[in-house]
C-alpha cells in the first residue's frame, strides 16, 4: 500500500488520546498568510511532536516520539496497513511466507528498492542491521525485539561472537530467511517495528564502526535511509523537517512534499499553536482543553486509544521500593478511575493488569484499588501510617500532564499511606537516560504495544531486558513466558 494512503490516516491512528488534525490539507490554502496556509501551499504537513527526539538511528531509540520520524525516514520489510490493525502490507519486502508451523519465514525484497543515496537495497543491508542491533557494544536497549530469531539472544548476551549462529541468512542478494525459536505466526506484524528496519551498511561504516553509538551517520548532511521521505533539516528544539524523497520505489503515490515535526515540549503552547493555524496535527491536549477543542473543531477532534498501557517503574534496588509489599502497597493505594475522571479525562479505561484488553483477551484483573489493604501491607513491611517511610522520588517527564499526574498520584499516597514523594521533572532525553542507568526511586512510564500479541508488554519484564530498568528478575515468569 502506498506512503501516501498510510500517511493521510495519520492523524486519526496516532491520537491518544486525541488527536486534532487542520482541515487546511484537505481543503488547500486559504486567504491567510499562517504558517498552516504556507506549508499547505507547499504539500507539507506541520505537526507536533511533543520533544526533542533522542536520535534517529532505529538501532538506539525506544519513544513513539522518534518513531514518528523513524518512520517517515526508514521502511522495513512491511508496512502498516491504512485502516486494519494487524494487517501487514508490503514494504521493502514485496512477498513472504512461513513453512507449517511458523518457524521459518522467507522474504522477497523487491529490487526497486533504493537508498536515498542511489545504492540498492539488498538482503546483506538487512544481515548488518540484525548484527549491529544484536552487538552487545552497542548498547540497544530495544534488542529483546530480536530475541524470537534463532542465537540472537545469546548473541546479543555475549555468550557466542559468532554471528553466523544467529538464524538469519541471505539466499541472494533479494531473499532473506528467517529462522525461529518457535512457532510466531504474527512475524510480519513484528517487523514493522524500527528495530527490525535495515540500516545502509556502507553509511555506518563510511562514518565509523558497527557498533559506535555516537557514529555521525544519522547528521542531517550523513544520513542515508530507504523510506517515503528523507532528512532535510535539524535545528535543535527548534523543528525537524524531511522531504519527499525521490528515490523510494513508490514514489508516485507519496502524496505530500515534506513534514515538519515540532517539539513543543509545553501541552498548552502546542494547543495554542495549532489554535493560532502554526500547525496542522496536534495529539497534545490538555485535559481542560479537550471540550474546548471538541466544540470549536469537530470535524477535526479524533479520539482513538492506543493499544498501551500507563505503569510505574520500581528501582527494587533502592531501599523499601525492594520489598513486594510497599509495591503492592503503592499499587492499592491509587484511584485509576479518579485518575483517568479527574485528571487525562481522555476516555481511557483503568488498568487491570499489564497487558490491556484487546482481540478477545481480558485482562485478569490483579490490579485494583484497595486503600486499607494498602495500609495493611505498609505496615507489615514495617511503616505502620507511613512512618518511618524513606524519602523517594517519582520521575516524570517535563510534559505538564506528566506533572498533574504525578501531583494527583502523590497526594493519593499521602492521604491514603502518609507517606511523601517528591516529584522530580526531566525532559526527554535525561527522563530515559535516568532509567536505563537506573538513577532514579520510582517513574512514570507506559508502553504502546509493538505488535497484536500480549508479548508485547509480557517481555519487556525478562531479566535484563532493555527496557525493564527495574532490576526486579522472576525466573518463575520468564519461564512461563517461555512455556508460552
């Protein structure tokens, strides 16, 4: 399926809560001189993007927010599907197929494919990805995507440096197979994820080593990437801008010139500018502003929910925060349907359990609000009333919704526990280096599932895992995951 067609849905998929889109793309430019009206006389969307990204290179991000312009710059073997969830559509890849039982998969890449720089993409580009992402020097937090390969796990972990082991092979320079730990029928919804992208191998190497996380391949003049458009401009905490690029082998059907993403940390300044016509997207909404907005834009207000889920991370190796107990305790002690009235008031629905409910499954519901079951385990753990109680932090982003939750969050826990947090902000880029280091007590997190299949929020929690920051390790569970 064309860019073009994926990319017009855009503001109707990627809302969570909402999202408002400017009916200037649709209707063309208008008698004023806005920002809204130039852009959309040059076919460019303008659209917010809530921070500063970290980086664009997919080996060595893990937020929506660089996913947003990952994927404008970079396509992997399928794409996503402009209407139906779970749907895969060809990317890079033209066809596939899987043997019997799903432990093998076979891609044909289609030899139309090109970097932006004229080089041909090829099935060695994709053995390089799968490599470097895998190379333990390098660092990706977002590895464990790999690990459903054949070796990669092991690879990854350092226990063999032969990569060879690892189940991926080339037939030819356009054939690339897969081989499985088990049985994955949902492997095409999986490689839509960044992390499963191809890398340009004579890029990264041209401007270092496989495996140097600092490598300047990804500056604006460096860059070489294989999607619908391609890096034109970086000005930090200002914009970043990218162009149609007319190299990609459906170029035709792209229908816009460019996209500027903005990354408007402030939710209120990014309201105002899409009220003032300085943008076109918004999915930033401040729960006070929601009515507004639905009542001056209906026909561009969309609310669809993310398939994700809001959590807290514990740091179980500071101090109480290491005993069940007080996290249980943490736990019971807070109002999710308070929380979600009062404070996101976006429609979202409280969470029973890590995964949420989706296709058929219902979530168990072990998570639930029980304020004197809270103090019971308080206690018992040795801080009757909160007494006692160790002074922590909870880390939040520096996005003003992050902040009203956690003030609402915090007072639940001094009024139901007696306890104390103080609320520690941090923007983007510090927020996740602050847990990948674990240098922090307890934070504000959610995860968006990767693909339609409960794994997806299951095995972030496996021992070391690259996004599990928590140091809490369950053999019990990793072995039902992997039973499972």
């Amino acid at each position: 399926m064309p860019f073009a067609a994926r990319f017009s849905s855009f503001a109707a998929r990627v809302a969570v809560p909402a999202a408002i889109c400017g009916t200037t793309m649709l209707a063309g430019c208008g008698a004023g001189t806005s920002p809204v009206d130039e852009a959309t006389a040059k076919g460019i969307l303008i659209r917010g993007n809530a921070a500063e990204p970290k980086g664009l290179d997919p080996h060595l991000v893990s937020g929506v927010l660089e996913d947003n312009i990952i994927r404008a710059l970079f396509e992997g073997l399928c794409t996503e599907h402009p209407e139906k969830d779970g749907v895969p559509l060809p990317g890079a890849a033209e066809s596939w197929e899987a043997n019997a039982d799903f432990t093998e998969w076979v891609f044909h890449l289609r030899k139309d494919a090109r970097w932006s720089d004229g080089e041909p993409v090829t099935a060695e580009d994709f053995l390089f990805s799968y490599e470097r992402i895998l190379t333990p020097a390098l660092g990706a937090e977002y590895a464990g995507m790999l690990y459903y390969v054949v070796g990669a796990q092991d690879f990854n972990e350092g226990k063999t440096t032969d990569f060879s082991t690892v189940g991926v092979s080339a037939d030819d320079d356009y054939t690339l197979r897969v081989r499985l730990r088990g049985s994955i029928p949902f492997l095409p919804e999986l490689v839509k994820h960044y992390t499963w992208y191809p890398v340009p191998k004579h890029t990264v190497l041209k401007f270092g080593r496989m495996d140097d996380p600092f490598s300047e391949w990804t500056r604006p003049k460096n860059i070489v990437s294989n999607g619908p458009f391609v890096l034109k401009s970086w000005r930090l905490n200002d914009h970043i801008e990218v162009e149609k690029n007319p190299l990609y082998w459906d170029a035709k059907t792209v229908g816009l010139n460019g996209v500027r993403f903005l990354p408007v940390v402030n939710g209120y300044t990014e309201c105002r500018m899409f009220f003032n016509r300085q943008m076109h997207l918004t999915y930033t909404m401040p729960p006070e502003l929601k009515a507004f907005a639905k009542e001056k834009f209906p026909d561009e207000w969309r609310g669809e929910l993310y398939l994700g889920v809001l959590f807290m991370r514990c740091n179980t190796e500071r101090g109480a925060l290491g005993d069940k107990r007080v996290r249980k305790a943490l736990s019971l002690a807070l109002d999710r349907e308070s929380l979600i009235e009062n404070v996101v008031q976006g429609g979202q629905e409280p969470a029973r359990g890590i995964v949420p409910p989706f296709g058929g499954y219902e979530s168990p519901g072990t998570v639930r609000t029980d304020a004197a079951e809270a103090r019971r385990l308080l206690a018992e753990a040795g801080f009757p009333g909160g007494a006692g109680f160790p002074d922590f932090k909870l880390l939040i982003t520096d996005r003003d919704t992050a902040k009203k939750l956690g003030e609402a969050i915090q007072g639940m826990w001094r009024d139901e526990l007696g306890i104390r947090v103080r609320i520690e902000q941090m923007e983007w880029g510090s927020y996740l280096q602050s847990q990948f280091e674990k240098q922090y007590d307890l934070a504000l997190g959610g995860w968006i599932g990767d693909y339609l299949d409960p794994t997806t929020f299951l095995d972030m929690w496996v021992t070391d895992g690259g996004n599990n920051n928590t140091s809490w390790s369950n053999r019990d569970y990793e072995a039902l995951l992997t039973e499972g």
